[in-house]
C-alpha cells in the first residue's frame, strides 16, 4: 500500500492509520496530540507543533471521556489562516489506547495514552517494587493492545542478590514480559534502553511517582528538559511531571512522560485479564465445570495447581482480586451509562413537550 503522508511516518504513522485516514476531509491537518492541558491540545505535524482546540461539532456528537483526544492521538485539524487556533474535527481511530479507572467515586475511564506501540512499567528496585501492583498494570497494558516491558530502577541502591530475587518474582508471577534494569546514577543499563527504542515506535513510561521517569528521560533527551527535585533520604524522587506529553528523541523515537500513578484502578479488562493470567485461565478449560469460577468449585484445575504449588497463592489471590475488581466496576460503569441514557431521553422529552 502506498503511503500518501510519508511525511508523519517520523511522528509514528504507518500503514494501519493510512487505512483510516478517509475520516479527515480534503484540506485538513493530519497531526498527533503531543499534550492536552484543559479544552486546550499541543498538536504536531511535520511542520511543528502548534495549538488547537476540538470543534463543537465533535464534541457534540461524541460525549465519552474516552472518545477525546488524547495525547498520542492522530486528529484531523482545519487550520486556521490567520494563525488562530486549529480546530480538531476528528479522531482516528486507535491502534492501542492505555486507559484507567478514574480516581474518585465516579466510575468512568481516565485515558492515559493512545497509539502506543510498547509500555515500560517502571518500578524502583528500593521502595516501590510490588509485583501485585506489576500484574495491574500489566493486565492494562494488554488489554489495551501494546506490548509491555519491565523497567526495574535505582539499581545502585540494592545488592545484585535483591535485584535477583526481584526478577525471579516477576518470572514466578508468570510474567514473560522483557524486563530491564537500570540506575541513573552510575547509567548503568542506560545503553540497553537506548538500544530498544527504536525510531517512529511510541513508548509510554508509566509508574509511581518517584521511580526516576523524568529522569531517565532526561538523559535519552540529553537535557534538562522535565523538571525534577532531587531524591529524598529514602531514595525515592521527588518526581515533578504535572502533565503526559509526547516527545521526540533524537534517534527518532517518541516518548510519553506521564505523572506518577500509585493507584491504577481496573475497568473491563476482561482480554487483558486473560492474556495476562494466561497460566490461569489455560488450566481453566481443565476445570469440571465450563462456567467454573476457580474459588470453590470441586474439580477446579486451578484450585488443584494451587494447591500443588504449581501455581503460587500470591499469583492466584491477585488473579480473583483483580478479576472481581474489573467485573465490578465494569457493572457500575454499565449502570452508569444506562442512567445517562435515561437522562439524555428524559431531557429530550422535556424538549419536545416544550416545543408543543
């Protein structure tokens, strides 16, 4: 298939957004979200970036907080000739999309990241290592359609004998996903991440505050450019990053910063669920039982491996939790859309009736 934008294979366009490029009209702006602060988007086309706003049109017809342009977004935008604001009037469709739970009590999704093509989990090796939290987070980045990675940091302040027995946690968990280590300190392992960060492919940093993302990515950039303060006494940072962004390296490849996220909720993650816990859910179709839901069934294939040791407690235990987790908030989220769609009737009735 020939490519009619060679131009944005540099800022990750291929093939895949080609077939789908139909959605922007003659004349507009193909570009990639770079930020997004409030109504407000950063955009970037080969010429540079510059501001837009997302058309009321589009906003009219699309009122899902996952149906906004994210960073990482390709969007169609009709510039402006006086140099005002670009007006976004679509989005293509992703390729892969990083989504949460939304903080609060209001169950919705909380887009992290769209069009990514690999996700490095960063965790410290010192304070922050949790291979429960690792597994969240792995079971979205599946679920949303990117490859993962293990980034392990601050490598200097534990012994090779820890570190060890780190990895071999994560591989007990069942995690086949590259891990790779790391110390901003000494920069050892810094060579090895440069190494996969391949041109016009999108990686997207995610962690808790702290674990030396903005650090890192100040040496892949070469400077100073995300803002951090130091590290305290007990060698967790005092991470800065306030907002995603999208940045480009100098080897070609784009990088997502993102403000550190202890808490990273579940919501329909039933695919990732599965490929993630793929120990699990194989031995599931073992099970006596087609509808088993492996807690206390007799014949459970999965009850029998944990019982072996084939399978670990702590492995099993995150995989209900997690599960349970996701099946809830995802019914919360279905009732929560049914009483907007209630609403939405409701006002158009009220409407009609005042039309009369």
């Amino acid at each position: 298939m020939k490519i009619r934008y060679p131009d944005l294979a540099p800022l990750g366009w291929n093939e895949w957004f080609e077939e789908r490029a139909a959605e922007c009209r003659p004349g507009d702006t193909i570009a990639r979200v770079v930020a997004v602060d409030r109504d407000l988007l950063l955009v970037m086309d080969p010429a540079g970036t510059f501001r837009a706003k997302t058309a009321g049109s589009y906003l009219f017809r699309h009122h899902l907080v996952q149906e906004l342009p994210c960073v990482g977004d390709w969007v169609c935008v009709e510039k402006d000739p006086a140099g005002e604001l670009g007006r976004v009037r679509a989005v293509l469709e992703r390729k892969s999309a990083l989504r949460r739970r939304a903080a609060g009590d209001v169950v919705d999704y909380q887009m992290i990241a769209a069009n990514v093509d690999c996700v490095i989990i960063v965790q410290s090796c010192h304070f922050d290592f949790n291979v429960n939290r690792l597994e969240r987070y792995l079971v979205m980045v599946k679920d949303g359609g990117a490859e993962p990675w293990i980034l392990l940091t601050k490598t200097d302040l534990v012994g090779p004998e820890v570190l060890a027995s780190q990895v071999a946690q994560i591989r007990a968990a069942g995690v086949t996903a590259p891990v790779l280590t790391l110390s901003n300190v000494t920069g050892r392992g810094m060579a090895d991440l440069k190494q996969i960060l391949a041109p016009a492919q999108t990686y997207c940093f995610v962690g808790s505050s702290g674990v030396g993302k903005s650090t890192m990515i100040n040496h892949l950039l070469g400077r100073e450019l995300l803002e951090t303060r130091g590290v305290s006494g007990t060698g967790e940072g005092r991470h800065t990053t306030v907002r995603r962004e999208l940045l480009l390296l100098e080897g070609g490849a784009l990088v997502i910063d993102n403000p550190g996220m202890r808490e990273f909720g579940l919501l329909g993650a039933e695919s990732g669920m599965e490929e993630n816990f793929s120990d699990i859910t194989g031995l599931g179709t073992g099970c006596r039982y087609g509808n088993c839901t492996h807690t206390a069934e007799p014949g459970c294939a999965v009850l029998e491996a944990v019982n072996s040791g084939a399978i670990s407690r702590a492995h099993y235990d995150n995989y209900i939790k997690l599960r349970q987790e996701s099946a809830f908030y995802q019914m919360s989220y279905v009732e929560k859309r049914k009483k907007d769609r209630n609403f939405g009737k409701y006002v158009k009735s009220v409407k009609k009736q005042l039309k009369k």
